[in-house]
C-alpha cells in the first residue's frame, strides 16, 4: 500500500477477505477516484481468518464488480497486528468482525474500529450487516453485497472527509 504522510487509511475487514472486504475495499477506491481523492485516501482489506490467504476473490465478487466496471487484482491476505498501526478506519462487515477487531485491537492503536453497515442509515432496505454471501448460489447476494457497500462507502466518506465520525 502506498502511503503518504496525510493520505487517511482505510481497511476492510470480513470473515476470509473473498467476498465482502474485497468488494468493500474496491467499491470504496472507485468512490475514492470518482471524487478525485486518490491521493488523500489509501484503502486496503484483509482477513480475520487465514482460510484462503494468497487466494483471488470468489469469482462471483469479481464478475459483480466487472459488471460495474471495477478491476480489483489483490490476494486474500491476513489482518496483521501491524495494520492496527497503518490504518486510521477498520472497518467490520458483521458483529462477529467487530469482535474479532475488538479483541485483538492493542490498547495503543488509535485505530477507530466500525461497522461498514452502521453507514446504511437512508438504504433501501433496514439491513444492519453485510451478510456474507459466500454460501449463496449465483450472484444475487454478491450484487447486493456491492449496492450495500456503494451506499455504505459513499456515506463513510463524505462523514470521514468531513471528520464527523462519531465513535
């Protein structure tokens, strides 16, 4: 990850970093770019689980945001303790990520811990958690996934920009 010394770091986390961090992450640099902040935001995700470290993202993550016309080419990796140092945002997909986030967060990290879904709040639907679709047939859940994470992303940023985060 390329940082610069005032970029703010962002990354998302879920389960096995397959399905919903990965989609998360891409949805929120292609928001990123389309406002033109490239260069002040720096987003990565990563795994709580090390069930498919080095692994591409689940076909069906990958052809949904084919169909929105996002290139996404990272391997599942594993949350280090470290990324609790780089990272200004960690952002969880489900309760069960937030805690996993909680409990290995260090008493040190000024990393602010959120759920992704805790950005919903206008959505079209009271969904308070980004499922994971992973067990789902064909790509119904995973289209889903990206309008969740669209919406999500898009409301995360403006309040990040804006620093009116409250945690």
């Amino acid at each position: 990850m390329n940082t610069t010394e005032n970029s703010k770091n962002v990354l998302m986390v879920c389960t096995d970093n397959i399905s919903r961090s990965p989609i998360a992450e891409a949805v929120l640099r292609d928001v990123i770019s389309k406002e033109g902040l490239q260069e002040e935001w720096q987003v990565d995700s990563a795994a709580i689980e090390g069930w498919h470290l080095g692994e591409k993202p689940d076909p069906r993550a990958l052809s949904v945001l084919g169909h929105h016309k996002i290139k996404y080419n990272d391997c599942a990796r594993r949350l280090d303790i470290d990324d609790f140092e780089k990272f200004d945002y960690i952002l969880g997909m489900d309760p069960s990520n937030m805690a996993s986030l909680r409990l290995l967060k260090p008493h040190y990290s000024n990393s602010k811990l959120l759920l992704l879904s805790d950005f919903l709040f206008g959505f079209k639907t009271n969904n308070r958690c980004i499922e994971d679709p992973y067990y789902e047939i064909g790509e119904d859940s995973f289209e889903k996934i990206y309008e969740q994470c669209h919406f999500a992303c898009s409301n995360f940023l403006k309040q990040a920009r804006h620093n009116q985060i409250i945690i």
